[in-house]
C-alpha cells in the first residue's frame, strides 16, 4: 500500500475522488437539485413557492434537522409520474459516477409521495428503472432501501409496509428517517421486528440530533445492522466500545453535520475520534443537492479540515463502506481488490 505514506493535499484529493467507494446513505429525493425540481414542475403543472431556480438554492440556509425537512418535503413535491422518479435517480448516478462510487444503496420516503396521492408502484418502479439502469450502462451496482418517517405513528409505517410488499423483491432493508428528537427508535419496533421477520435489511437514523440512548435502543430494539449517522456516539464511552466489539457501521455524513449544525464547523467533525476508537465508519452525502456536495465534496470538505485525516483513513473509509454494504461478498472482495489497487499504483 505505497500510497500510505504522506501525501501532499492535492495528490491526497486526487486519491480521495479516484478511489472505488460505496454510498449508503442518500435520502434519493435529496438529490433532487434546483435545477431539475423547477424542470419537473414545469412538466408537471406545480406551482413553487419560489420564483426562480436561485431564489429556491438561497433559502438553503438551515439551522438544524426540521428546518431543512421543511423544504426537503416541499422540494419533493414535484415528483408525480414513474418517469420523475427515474430521472432523479438517474442524475444521482451520473454524479455517482463522475464521483467513482461503484456501489449505491438509495434511500427512499414513500409516505412522502403516498401522502400525495402518487402510487407505491409509481415511485418503486422508477427508481428501479434507474438502478437496472445504472447497471447496465454505468457499471453501478444499486439497491433500495424504504424509509419510514419517524415523524408519523407506527400504524402509519405498517400500512407503508403492506403497500410496498407486492414489490418486495425491488427494496433490500428498510431504514428511519425524518424528525429524530421526540421520535425515539422503540416507536418502531413492532413494525420492524416484522420486517427483520420478512428478511429485510434493517437500518436507522440515530444519534444525528437525538442522543446516544437513541443508538442504544436502535441497537437493542429495532436490532439495526447499521447505524445512520451516529456521531453522537462518541458522548457514551460504552456505546462507543459496543459499536466498535460489534463492528456496526456508521454512515457518517460530514456536509450534512456542518450544514445542519450538528457541528460549528468540520474541524469539530467527530469522524478522526470514530476511526481512532476502530469503528467501521464511512462517509456519505445524505441530501447532496441540499448540503453543498456529493461522496467525493464530502470526503474533501473532511479531510482538508482535518489535517491528522490521511491516505490510510482514506483507504479504512473505502474499504469499510465496501464491508459495511449489503452486497454480495464476491462483490465486496472485488471492489475491495480494485481499492488495493488504487492505493498501490
Ligand atoms: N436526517 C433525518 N431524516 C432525513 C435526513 C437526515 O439527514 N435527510 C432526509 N431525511
Ligand atoms: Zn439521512
């Protein structure tokens, strides 16, 4: 691994975006850019509460988690037709690309577009078509991941779960998403022992703005195989120790923390403390179009404020979100050899 040594900041960056690397934590409707939330309005007929493309981008100014849902949930508003649903998963992966991810697992709200009236099979069915599509012409391997939003009641969660199960073979796991502070994990965890009972994937949002107790009990409770987020962990030294025994992973999200000030700025970030204390930790863009940038700003935002950050905690970033994946391990080894690869040449 020659590129372990010291690097100078540009080598260090150009090492950062050329490195094989998975994302698994991209809420799909917060790719949604300005640009084409105004498109898909227009074909749509929906009118937006913002005169222009900039004046829309200048209202990104968030305090903290609910003020940026609030505008989250409207952007979303647009998407209507199968055919929405496809291109903004389909511009997700040209950015993906260009950002050498190999390996996505999307996040999606359908009680965002339920709640409006769209069908289940609308919005499953055109993100589906983009991922087989980002397959076979882009070389992504990509999978779904149903969210619920915590903000709403168990019962409302479990009806999502009857509605999506005719596709059940189109999303790998579900996740929890939306208001953390108020909305603790046990609030689900009927509906997701009967998902763990289904054989899916199960993963939460916990420890963003809700504290560590919140980790604790998506761990014990909702029996999560990752954890989003997280960073709040490093509050509980004995959470930490259980995260790290365990290997549970957290998709850490830099550019969201700073943007929805979780921290001040990024050189307050916990992630150096994260990967010294051994967790399998790994950066993520969360909402990219919202908070300045997608996998490969995240990583450089990171590392160029943080100066002790190098060329082997990018490789331990890499490779732990190949392992922290659900794909197939003859997968995980094959990108994992191509990261070798990388940090050998
Ligand atoms: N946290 C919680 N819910 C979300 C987020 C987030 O960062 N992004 C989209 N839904
Ligand atoms: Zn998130």
């Amino acid at each position: 691994m020659s590129k372990v040594q010291a690097l100078d900041r540009p080598a260090l960056n150009a090492l950062l975006c050329a490195m094989p690397k998975a994302e698994l934590h991209i809420h799909i409707e917060g790719s949604l850019e300005p640009e084409l939330i105004f498109a898909l309005a227009h074909r749509n007929g929906v009118t937006l509460a913002y005169d222009s493309v900039e004046a829309l981008r200048a209202a990104y100014a968030f305090s903290d988690l609910q003020s940026f849902l609030d505008i989250y949930y409207a952007g979303a508003s647009v998407l209507l037709q199968e055919a929405d649903f496809h291109d903004m998963a389909w511009a997700y992966f040209l950015r993906a690309q260009a950002d050498n991810v190999v390996h996505a697992e999307l996040f999606f709200d359908p009680q965002t577009h339920t709640e409006r009236g769209v069908d289940m099979a609308t919005v499953i069915h055109g993100l589906k078509r983009a991922c087989d599509r980002a397959r076979a012409e882009l070389g992504i391997s990509a999978s779904l991941i149903l969210c619920f939003l915590r903000h709403l009641s168990e019962d409302a969660a479990f009806e999502t779960l009857e509605a999506a199960l005719p596709y059940r073979e189109l999303f790998i796991g579900v996740g929890l998403d939306s208001s953390e502070r108020g909305h603790p994990p046990e609030k689900f965890a009927r509906v997701f022992a009967r998902c763990r009972e289904l054989g899916l994937h199960v993963v939460a949002h916990a420890g963003e703005e809700g504290p560590p107790e919140y980790i604790w009990n998506a761990l014990d409770v909702l029996k999560v195989e990752r954890i989003d987020h997280g960073v709040r962990c490093v509050e509980d030294p004995a959470l930490v120790q259980r995260l790290a025994a365990d290997r549970v992973p957290l998709t850490v999200c830099p550019l969201s923390n700073v943007k929805l000030c979780v921290y001040g700025q990024m050189s307050q970030h916990a992630m150096p403390a994260l990967l010294a204390a051994g967790l399998c930790a790994t950066v993520n863009s969360d909402d990219p179009a919202y908070f300045g940038g997608y996998m490969n700003a995240n990583f450089i935002a990171l590392f160029d404020a943080l100066p002790q950050l190098g060329a082997a905690e990018a490789y331990t970033l890499a490779r732990n979100s190949f392992e922290a994946s659900f794909a197939p391990a003859a997968d995980q080894a094959r990108w994992v050899a191509a990261l070798d690869r990388c940090f050998s040449g």
